[in-house]
C-alpha cells in the first residue's frame, strides 16, 4: 500500500492506511463469516445425520422386539396345541385300552361257553 497523498486529499497518512485496510477487513470478516456458515451448515448436516441414525436404531429395536414377541407368541400356541394333542391322544388311549378290555372279556366269555 501506498502512503502518498493523493492531489487534493490532505488526509493524514493513517487516515489513507485505515481507508486501504478496510477493504482488507470486510473481506476477512466476510470469509469468516462464509467459514461459520459452512461449520453451521456442516455441524447441522452432522446433527440430522445423528438424529436419522438414532430414529433407524430404535426402529430396529422396535422391529427386534417385535420379533422377539411374536417368536415367543408362536412358541406358547406351538406348546399349547402340542399338550392338547397329548392330552387328546390319552383319551384316546384310554378309551381303546378299555374297548380292548371289554372285546376281550366278551371274548373270553363267548370261548367259556363254548
């Protein structure tokens, strides 16, 4: 930068140097107000991305447990229709054992009279 004076200006030197730095300033001011914007920007992508990501791992939670639930559901109705089963195969079983029981006596029976 230049100190000379120029014709008609009888501005002292420091008044011409504040005059050439003020350019210089509200360019600085300028790139670092550019500079927070971007780091804002940047830090807000940064937050929606966190935030997405917290959103995805609870659904996954919520899908997990799910699953979880409905495993378990199945595995009740699974076991309860097992013992139902059971339960009517012993009836079952009992009723031939005693249908067994009264062939044979009536078989016997017939065999004894003759």
């Amino acid at each position: 930068f230049s100190l000379l004076r120029e014709p008609g200006n009888s501005g002292s030197p420091s008044l011409i140097m504040a005059a050439a730095f003020q350019g210089t300033k509200i360019r600085s001011d300028r790139a670092i107000t550019q500079r927070q914007k971007h780091e804002a920007a940047h830090e807000s992508l940064i937050t929606h991305n966190l935030e997405q990501l917290k959103v995805e791992q609870y659904a996954i939670w919520e899908n997990k447990t799910a699953d979880v639930i409905r495993e378990g559901r199945v595995r009740n109705k699974v076991d309860q229709l097992k013992r139902v089963r059971g339960e009517h195969l012993q009836d079952r079983r009992q009723r031939l054992a005693e249908l067994l029981a009264r062939e044979q006596a009536e078989y016997e029976r017939e065999i004894g009279r003759a």
